[in-house]
C-alpha cells in the first residue's frame, strides 16, 4: 500500500510540472482581435520589443516590401528631417535609393516634378531631363 501510495505522488508530481510547462498557441492567440490588440499595443509601447519587431521586420522581405510601399510610412520618412540626417550620415544608403529611383520612370518624373514646383529646376531642364529619360542608352528606357 505504501509503494502504491508513492507511486502515485510520484506520477501526481510529474504530471504536475509536466502540464505547467505548456506552451501557448500562438495562432489561436493571434486569432482572437482583442488578444491580438493587446499584444500589438504592447510592443508598440514597449522600446525594446519595438525595436526587436524592427530588426525582425528587416530580416523579413515581405515585411521589407510592406514597409516600402506604404505611402504613409515613406510621406513621414521624407517629411522629417531624420531622413535627411539619415542620407548625410549614411552616403552608401542615400546612393543606393537614388540608383533604384533612376530606375522607376514614375519615381523620377515626380521627383522632377515635386523640384520644378520647390523652384529647385527650371520647366526646360525638366522637359530636357524627361526628353533624355527615354533616350537611347538611358537607365529609363525599357521601364517606360
């Protein structure tokens, strides 16, 4: 009766630490919206993890496209200053926007335009510049 009795506290022991060791479901976590805003809310007014979902969102390529194409996101870059600072600071980041925005046709007449309107370029430069965009041997002329 004895070996009996310790054998099962022993199983009670271990079936114990064996459940409190479980691990959540993260997807039926995520599912719930309210669970859902809570953790989201949390990172975000968290430094740390913010800056951890940050660096995983740079690892991420999809999240890296996401980034790029939200037009909130890249109005608030280009308004502030920082990105400014961020070019000066970083020659080889500011380069390499500029070689991929040679690239975009688009990209490139709007930032004509956005110049021709801060009196930054004359209306003939910039039909000059638009009219060699799609020269021969331009960067431009098979993204038209």
């Amino acid at each position: 009766m004895k070996n009996a009795l310790c054998l099962f506290a022993l199983f009670s022991l271990l079936l114990g630490i064996t459940s409190c060791n479980q691990q959540p479901d993260v997807s039926a976590l995520l599912n719930n919206t309210q669970t859902r805003d809570k953790i989201l809310t949390e990172i975000t007014s968290n430094h740390e993890m913010m800056t951890e979902l940050m660096d995983k969102m740079m690892l991420n390529n999809h999240a890296k496209m996401m980034l790029q194409g939200n037009k909130q996101m890249r109005g608030m870059m280009m308004q502030d200053s920082s990105m400014v600072q961020m070019m000066k600071d970083n020659p080889d980041l500011m380069n390499n926007m500029m070689g991929k925005m040679m690239k975009d046709h688009r990209m490139m007449e709007n930032m004509m335009q956005s110049m021709k309107k801060g009196g930054i370029m004359s209306e003939e430069c910039m039909q000059s510049c638009m009219k060699n965009m799609g020269a021969p041997g331009s960067m431009m002329k098979d993204d038209k």
